[in-house]
C-alpha cells in the first residue's frame, strides 16, 4: 500500500495542492497534525484535508490551542496572534473536526503521533537523547512524528545505547530500519532552509520511506498573509525555509 504521509500544513493551502498534485494517486493519507496555525487558509486546508480519501489524520499543538485543549499561553506571542486570527476564521464544522480528531492512532506496525510517542501533542525530538528516550514510549516498529518541521530519521541498532539519526533528502527512499522514528518534514512551513513544500510516500509492503519536495507559489501565499495581517516574520520565513 502507498501512503503519503505529510504534516505541519500550518494554513498553507497552496504548499498542500502543490503536494498532493506531486504525490499523485496514493492508498491513503497519513496527516500527523497541525493543519492550520501560521498560515492564512485554515478553513481550505481543513475543507481538503478532511475529505481526502482513506485519511487518518491527528490533531497537533496548533489544533489544540485553537480549539482551546492547549493553553495559547504555551505559544510565543506572535503565534498566538495567528491562533487569535485562526478562530475569527474557522467556521463551526471545521472547528467540530478539529475537535473530533485524536493525538495519536497505531496503524498495524506504525504508531502516529505529532510531536513524540511520550508526549503526542507537544513534545519535540529534535536530537538523539530525546529521541532514544522515546523508544520506550511506542512497541511498534516505527514510529511517524511531526512537530519539529524537520525530516529525519532515527534509528536503534542493537547493543547501542544512544539511538543514530540521518537527516532525509529529496529523492532518498530508504527501507525503515526495524526501530525507527521518522518525521516526513512540513508542507506549509519547512525549517531545514529548503523553502520547499516536503512530504513522504511510505510503502507499507517493503517498508520503504521516500522523501519529496515540491516547490509552490510563496509569493501567492505571502501576500494572502500580508492582507490579512499576520506577523511578518511568518511571512518572511517562507522563503527562508526557517
């Protein structure tokens, strides 16, 4: 079965047609969390997420704060000016979806979470103790993690005490080491100073993970967020790529 996974949308709606137009004809949809938050399209990117087909999708950090699950107080102060803006926006269905959907799902070998298996919300794996401690938190062979808008892979080897870790580049496909955690990168939002849109297509017969990226219209989407305005150092990042 061929699964795209993606994550970290952020209210991008142009990032996630590019990616799913780039994907093209999948099995299903693995969606790790936070659709909107960041971005000026939370409604669209809900309305597309939401109706795609054999989706399983969870709830991240910036869908809890909108829907008032997590504190916005945990947030910097020109997140939670976008949060503030979110929830002008959201009408109620998308705002009872986002609600409706869970932190976590297992799927056969593979546990899904948005930050870490300890801590599915919040939490953020971005170096190798963090990462080795969260092994203990999942018994699946892998573990899909988003959050940290980051793609990477970290794996266990046998007789090894700190867990090895690989950053993930465009065109890789990699077969998943039997113990791993793995993190697709983000659609609307990426932070490894590649401004382009980045997802993975997991097949789940050879246990392969294939990187993607794929470049968008920035300049469209900066503008949509000018005219609504939303802080400018998210404006500004989206050609960064940070």
């Amino acid at each position: 079965m061929k699964v795209l996974v993606l994550s970290d949308i952020h209210g991008n709606r142009t990032a996630l047609e590019a990616v799913l137009e780039d994907a093209g004809k999948v099995d299903a949809v693995w969606c790790l969390g936070d659709i909107i938050g960041y971005g000026p399209d939370p409604n669209d990117c809900v309305a597309m997420i939401r109706d795609l087909p054999n989706l399983v999708c969870l709830r991240g950090n910036h869908d809890s704060a909108v829907i008032g699950l997590t504190e916005k107080r945990k947030f910097n102060v020109s997140a939670q000016v976008v949060l503030e803006w979110t929830l002008d926006q959201l009408n109620p269905i998308h705002r009872q979806y986002l609600q409706s959907l869970s932190p976590q799902a297992v799927i056969g070998d593979v546990t899904l979470v948005h930050g870490s298996p300890r801590d599915p919300v919040w939490e953020y794996i971005m170096d190798v103790y963090t990462a080795t401690a969260n092994f203990a938190y999942f018994e699946t062979s892998y573990c899909f993690v988003g959050h940290s808008h980051l793609p990477v892979l970290y794996y266990q080897k046998p007789g090894k005490k700190l867990t090895n870790v690989t950053f993930v580049y465009p065109g890789d496909s990699t077969v998943l080491p039997s113990r791993s955690i793995v993190n697709p990168g983000s659609v609307g939002q990426p932070r490894d100073h590649d401004p382009r849109a980045a997802y993975s297509i997991f097949d789940t017969d050879k246990k392969t993970w294939t990187q993607h990226r794929v470049a968008y219209d920035i300049p469209s989407v900066q503008d949509r967020m000018t005219r609504a305005g939303l802080p400018i150092e998210y404006i500004q990042r989206l050609d960064l790529g940070w």
